[in-house]
C-alpha cells in the first residue's frame, strides 16, 4: 500500500498552522469531534479521552475511601483489645474495603487508563463503541456508588471479599448485606466485560496502516491480554454470584449440602477467575513499567517478541493456578502437587520480563525522574512480593500460613507493588498528556519515597505476625500473644503511607493550576500517544498516522519525515480499520457520537439490578427494560428523515 | 518535518458489513457467553461429581426427551431461515431478507413453546436438589437467550419490511444473524449434557 512520495515538499502537514486552509480543516474537525458542554452533557460524551479520565478519577476517589477504611482497620488493631471498632463493623469494613479495592478501584483504574492510552497508543481517533464505553462507566459509578453507600446504611456486606460459603449462604448471613455484594459485583463485572470486548475489537481492528501486531507497543499487548483474561475470567464470578443470589433469593440448592449442592464448588468458581484476577490487575501495570523503561532509558526493549510471549504466558498459566488457594479444603494430594507445580511455573514467563527490563536498563544512562523513580519502588516491592509468592506456593509451607498475616502481608505486596507503584508510575508518566501540565517533580518524588517506607513498615511486620500464627480477619487480639509491638508498628506505617498518598494528591492539585506547561512530548518518548497535542484533541490526531517502524517518534526525528493518512471526513467521525495481523487499510468506520441512551440504560439496568436484591421478578423486567432501551440506542440516526443518508453516492439507487 | 500521504482513505469503504469491527464485537460477545455455559456446564459436572448414588439424584426422573428434541430440530431450522434470509439481503432483495428473517422469529416463537412444555414437564423444582437448581438454571440461561435473540431479530424484521437494509447497509442482519448461530448451535453441547447424557450413561 505504501509509496515513496514523489515529492514530498508537496505536501503538507494538517498542523501546519500557518496555512488557513489546513486550519479551518482542523477547527471543522474539532467541532465533529467536540463533546456536548453543560450538565445535561455531560451524560452524553462517548469519547475515549473522557471517559477513560472518568473511570481513572472514580476508581482514584473508591481507593482514597477503601484507604480510609484501611486506616480505621489498623486504628483497631494498633493495640489489643482495643474498641474503636466492634466485631460486625470490623468485618463489614474489612470487606467492603477489599472488595473496594479489587473490584472498585485496581480493575477500574487498569480500565481507565487502557481505555484513556490505548487508542491512543495505536493511533485510533477513538475506541470501536464508544456509546458501550459510556455505559460501561455509568454501570461501573453507579454499582460501586450503591456498593459503598451500603456501609454508612449499615446494610454492607461482611463476609470477606471472597464471600465464602456457607458463612454467607442463606443460613448463615441474614439480611441485605450479601446480596448487595452478589448483585454489586455481578453488575460492576458486566463493566469490566464491555470494557474488555471494548479494548480488544479497538486493538484488534482499528490500529493505524503499518502497525502490524509485532510493531505494537508493549503496553497495548498488555492491555490485550488483560482484555482476554476478563473475557474468560469475569464468566465465572458471574455464574458463582448468581447461584448464590439464587440461593438466597429463590431457594436453589447449589452451596446447600443437605440438598446436594457444594460449598467447594462457590471456592473453585471464585477462584478461577479470582487468581486470573490478580493478573489482570498486574498484566497492564508490567505494560505501563515496560513504557517508562523505555522511555527513561532513550532505548527499544531488549527482547521484545520475549517480553509479549511472557505476558501472555502469564495470561495463560494464571488460568491453571486456581487451586492453590485451597490447598487447605482437603484436595487430593495429586491435585495439590499439579497446582504447586503449575503455581511455581508463572516465575518462569515473570522472571523473563524482569531480565528483559534489567537488560534495558543495562549500560544505560536512565534518566531518574519521578516516574523511573516509582518503577523502581515496584521493583523492590515486587520481587519481595513474588519471593513470598514462591514460598506460599509451596503446599506444606502454605498449610502453615495459610489464614494468617503471612498472607495479608504476601497479598498487598504483590498487589500494591504489582498494581498500585505502577499506576503510580504511569500518572507521573502520563500526567502531562492528560492534562497539558508536568507534574510537581520533587514532590513526585518525595511521595514516593514517603509511601514506600511507610508501605514497608506496614506491611513487612506482618510476615512475621503470620508467622506467629496471628490470624487474618480478626478484630482483635489478646494482650498476653505478644502482637501488640509489630501491630503498633504497622498501624504507624499505615499512617505513613497514607501521608505518602496525599502528598501525591496535593501534587496533583497543585500541578493542575501551576504546573509547568508540557508539550505534546516532554519525556521524548517513541509511542503514537505522544504525537498528539497534550492533552490531546477532540479528534485524538489531526491527521491519523501509517507507520513503518515499531519506534514511530524517535524513528520520524532520525528520518526528519513521517508519513499519514488523508481523505478522512472533517464532517462525521471516522477512523481507519485495518486487518487484524499487518494492519492494512481495510475500510473506514464511521463512529457514533454523543448520546444520552447509555446513560439511560445503565439507570434501567442498575434499577432491575438493585431490585433483584429484593424480588427476582426483577429480572424479568430487566431483560426487557434493558431491550428497550438499547434498540433506542442503535436505532440509526438519520434514517427517520431519510433512508438513504448515510450510504455512499454509488448505492443510493 | 516532512509529511508525506500514504494512504488515501477516501477510497475505503465507508459502510463494510463483512469486515466491520461489530462483527468482531459479537464475536467477543459470543465468546463472553460461551464461557458462562462452560462454567454453567463445568459446576453441573461438578455437583454430578460431588453426588453419591444415581444422577440425576435418585427419586428424580431425568427430562423427558421429546420437547427438547423438538426444540433441538426447530433452532438450526431457524438458522437455515437466517441464512436464507442474509442471501437475499447479499443480492439486495429485500422481500427474501423480510420473509426470512420473520420465518426465523416465528420458528424461534414455535421452538419456545416446545421449550415452556419441556420446563413445565420437568420432574423436579430447582428449591428441590442441587440437581434441580443447575437443571433449572442452564435451561432458564439459554430460554434468556432465545428470547433475547428474538427481541432483536423482530427489530431485524420491522427494518426489513420497511426496505432499510441492502447489499452495503446489512450489518445489522450480519451480526444479528451470527449471534442467532450462536444461540442456536450453544443449546447442542446443553442437549447433550442435560438430556441426552443422563439416558446413555
């Protein structure tokens, strides 16, 4: 398809400010892709700019919350038998805050910032569906709006995040609470899955002339295969909430022993898509440490085709992996001796990655900004994380510590290092193309170092508490186990860390007003989100891009040329669509603009939603509910005033 | 910088039923739901597992065969309809597409009738066994499905009959039609496993 310019002074680019013809292109353009101003408008965008920005700040405000949930917790435990929680309010804290965390706050903001880069990232003026964007969005704020509030109404759910039966089977938990969990999650997880199928057709099809799968960044294969986990992991927590919905709503007999049913079977359908689950949330955070590596290092990574066969190697094994959650439950020995071996396996594809990163950096001169900094903060965490990984993976060490801090301690240094450093990296990194401004550079950098020490003296102790049998989920503890000391030293990390966490928010604000301005790239980076005004236009590119290298901006600087796409309308909103593998020009699709219908189908979904808590006949009136409001939504546009309008000149006989 | 044209887009097709990313999309989709029967399938096999004795649970009789094989007939006849139908839309006529599309709803409406027999038969209530509770809600999840296919394909329909759909305009009928293959050919592997497996094994 591509052809040597005859002669390429000829033409010009479409930002060639100086030329008013090319101007008024662009401001024609801005205007097609300009979303609707006001309060009512608000409910009608559908770009992928905005409503990646809104999932990335609603998941930031469910972890500032689920943080202060965490901070009551340890205010609990900072001494024995202390009382400034009681036991059902503990336990309905400690659940709502992991649940929060996993399902409000780690998928959403991967989510968020997939949703917000990766078009960007492979050169799309937007995401395939942009009105099943927004109501993923919608679903998403509303579920976990509904979820939250349950806590100050007392209604809160309070069986841990993983909501084992029968402790929250009909018998045992009566009450509201559970059900808000079972129909919560299933609802935010129908998010999370318009969200993947959303990510993957964008990535698949709608990547730029030229970027053929083996040129992609490595951040848009992470978010491909995150994408993939979803698809086949959200299935099973869905069909495992639903049968407990049932069986607490209209009397089916799944987890009910006397009837036949099995309480294992909640365990094993939870957990194949719960262990999937924590990959999903560090698949796209190793993407985002691999861009910043790339970018603070001035170089390609080393081992590319290695790094993209890790990560899906990853996505894959983590697949195999479930059962070594439940090597206490009385599995047979052969089983638990495959799921040991298949748990030690996923060292294999992780430690590929980190020789990869390591060979990067190697002889490199990295430039050590706030971003790097934090990628090193994951570094540290995350290998302390992945060794404790090796050690509970292990059956009879993990008969030991099993229930016990040990595990607290393993799990929130494998999740904040794996999940939260990186998001942490990427909003330093990212932070100028969001918002036009560079953020504060010293205070990046203090917070970091406050809230890795802060972490640390959190969480470390607690390796040591487990291992004095020091159980999890408790309130409390007796004076005479010894526990107060090392509690007392975590809950004085907890405030720590949480004093590292606002000084990143005061940075945020304070940079947001008087930060200094950024341009479309400050950290000279090589990928397609950067070649792009920050932030970004309407239209994403004024001019959407045909690449020929897998390094686009450092390659057009050497070269001095770059080569684009023309002949898109300024008129409606088009993008190109490639094939899948080597990214030839395939068609042009035009795209839907604004509209309120996914908000009102997320309003009808989430009412039958919340109303299953309380009769199922709600479901049926969702089915139809819902129906109704989607063939609003797809209707075509213009075909009321004229059947003809939107097809070629060609066909319209 | 020098910018030079590679690619000239005005002379892409703007309206590509056959390689649209919504085809992909229901792909995804369908794929989404495949796994739902699958962890459906899996827990069934799994309750079977867990229980001592007979299965279904002694006391309980199996589905009798004859509604769902009616079913089991009625649903790919209807996907034959389907294909009838994106044919004549393939060569722009749209009486053919009309017809065929609405045979298909109308199929689909017979087949569930089939189906409310075959549930109204069942021998067992799904607040009765575990058995009942997995019977009941494989067959409740697919009956959805059916359901909801036939809401969308009577949309389908109305379009037809009012001439909106032609040879570049039938994206609708294309993923609409793939997704009714879906729902068609998902209730083989449930046939076997709920009806016919309990009699030979």
């Amino acid at each position: 398809m591509s052809r040597v310019p005859e002669n390429p002074e000829a033409t010009t680019s479409i930002r060639d400010e100086s030329d008013p013809q090319m101007r008024a292109r662009l401001a024609e353009l801005e205007k097609t892709w300009q979303s609707p101003r006001g309060f009512i408008g608000w409910f009608t965008h559908v770009n992928h700019t905005s409503i990646g920005k809104r999932f990335l700040i609603t998941a930031m405000v469910f972890f500032l919350l689920s943080g202060l949930l965490a901070l009551a917790m340890r205010l609990q435990l900072l001494s024995p038998l202390n009382d400034v929680l009681d036991a059902q309010t503990y336990n309905q804290v400690m659940t709502v805050h992991g649940t929060a965390m996993m399902f409000l706050f780690a998928i959403p903001a991967m989510e968020g910032i997939a949703i917000y880069l990766a078009p960007l990232m492979v050169g799309a003026r937007d995401m395939a569906f942009p009105r099943l964007n927004a109501f993923g969005y919608y679903v998403y704020l509303i579920g976990g709006t509904v979820f939250f509030l349950s806590l100050p109404f007392g209604l809160a759910p309070d069986a841990g995040w993983f909501n084992y039966v029968p402790l929250s089977g009909p018998e045992h938990s009566a009450g509201y609470g559970i059900d808000v969990w079972t129909t919560m999650i299933t609802f935010i997880e129908v998010s999370a899955l318009t969200a993947a199928v959303e990510l993957i057709v964008t990535i698949l099809k709608l990547r730029v002339p030229g970027m053929s799968l083996n040129r992609m960044p490595i951040f848009v294969w992470a978010v491909l295969v995150m994408s993939f986990m979803i698809l086949f992991a959200m299935p099973s927590v869905i069909v495992a909430s639903s049968f407990l919905m049932m069986d607490r709503l209209v009397d089916t007999a799944f987890f009910d022993v006397t009837l036949g049913g099995s309480p294992l079977l909640w365990q094993h359908l939870f957990w194949f898509f719960g262990h999937p689950e924590v990959y999903i949330i560090l698949v796209p955070a190793l993407g985002i440490v691999t861009s910043i590596v790339i970018t603070f290092t001035q170089r390609p990574l080393f081992g590319y085709t290695a790094v993209v066969l890790a990560l899906v190697g990853v996505g894959m094994i983590s697949f195999g992996l479930w059962v070594h959650h439940m090597y206490t439950t009385g599995l047979p020995l052969m089983g638990r001796s495959f799921f040991m071996a298949a748990s030690t396996m996923i060292a294999i594809p992780s430690g590929v990655q980190i020789y990869c990163w390591i060979a990067t950096i190697w002889g490199s001169r990295p430039r050590y900004a706030s971003p790097m900094i934090w990628v090193l903060g994951f570094f540290a965490i995350f290998i302390a994380g992945g060794l404790t990984g090796v050690m509970v993976a292990s059956v009879p060490f993990d008969r030991q510590v099993h229930d016990t801090y040990f595990v607290v301690a393993h799990f929130h240094y494998v999740l904040i290092g794996g999940a939260v450093f990186p998001l942490m990296a990427g909003l330093h990194y990212w932070f100028p193309k969001i918002t036009g401004r560079m953020i504060g550079e010293q205070l990046g950098k203090w917070s970091c170092a406050v809230t890795f020490v802060g972490f640390n003296l959190t969480f470390f102790p607690m390796h040591q508490l487990g291992l004095e049998g020091m159980p999890r989920r408790v309130y409390t503890y007796l004076p005479d186990l010894g526990w107060g000391d090392l509690n007392l030293l975590a809950t004085g990390g907890s405030f720590v860390m949480a004093a590292g966490f606002g000084m990143i928010l005061v940075n945020i604000i304070v940079s947001l007003r008087s930060g200094e301005v950024a341009g479309d790239n400050p950290w000279n980076a090589s990928t397609l989100e950067w070649a792009t005004a920050s932030p970004p236009l309407n239209c994403n590119f004024a001019e959407q891009v045909s690449v020929k290298t897998a390094n686009p901006l450092w390659d057009w600087h050497e070269q001095n040329q770059r080569a684009m796409v023309s002949g898109l309308s300024t008129t409606q909103r088009e993008t190109i669509v490639t094939t899948l593998l080597d990214a030839l020009p395939q068609s042009v699709m035009i795209l839907p603009g604004p509209t309120i219908w996914p908000f009102v189908s997320a309003v009808v979904a989430s009412i039958c939603f919340l109303g299953l808590i309380f009769s199922p006949w709600f479901f049926v009136v969702g089915v139809f509910g819902t129906f109704a409001t989607f063939v609003m939504w797809f209707i075509p546009p213009r075909y009321t005033t004229d059947p003809n309008a939107d097809l070629p000149e060609e066909a319209k006989s | 910088m020098k910018t030079w044209i590679d690619i000239d887009a005005s002379e892409l097709p703007r309206l590509a039923p056959r390689t649209h990313p919504l085809w992909w999309g229901i792909l995804s989709a369908v794929a989404i739901e495949a796994a739902v029967v699958a962890n459906l399938l899996a827990s069934y096999f799994y309750l079977m597992a867990q229980t001592e004795g007979p299965w279904p649970p002694a006391g309980t009789e199996a589905p009798p065969i004859l509604w769902p094989t009616v079913f089991l007939v009625l649903l790919p006849l209807s996907s034959v309809t389907m294909w009838w139908a994106g044919r004549g839309s393939d060569r722009g006529d749209k009486r053919q597409l009309a017809i065929g599309v609405t045979a298909s709803v109308g199929l689909a409406l017979l087949a569930l009738v089939a189906r409310s027999f075959q549930i109204a038969s069942f021998d067992v209530k799904w607040s009765d066994s575990a058995y009942g509770s997995i019977l009941w809600t494989i067959t409740g999840f697919h009956f959805t499905h059916v359901v909801s296919a036939i809401l969308g394909t009577a949309v389908v329909a109305v379009y037809a009959w009012r001439g909106y759909f032609n040879p570049a305009r039938q994206l609708g009928v294309i993923v609409d039609t793939l997704y009714w293959y879906f729902v068609a050919g998902i209730f083989v592997p449930i046939y076997l496993v709920l009806i016919l497996a309990p009699r030979i094994l």
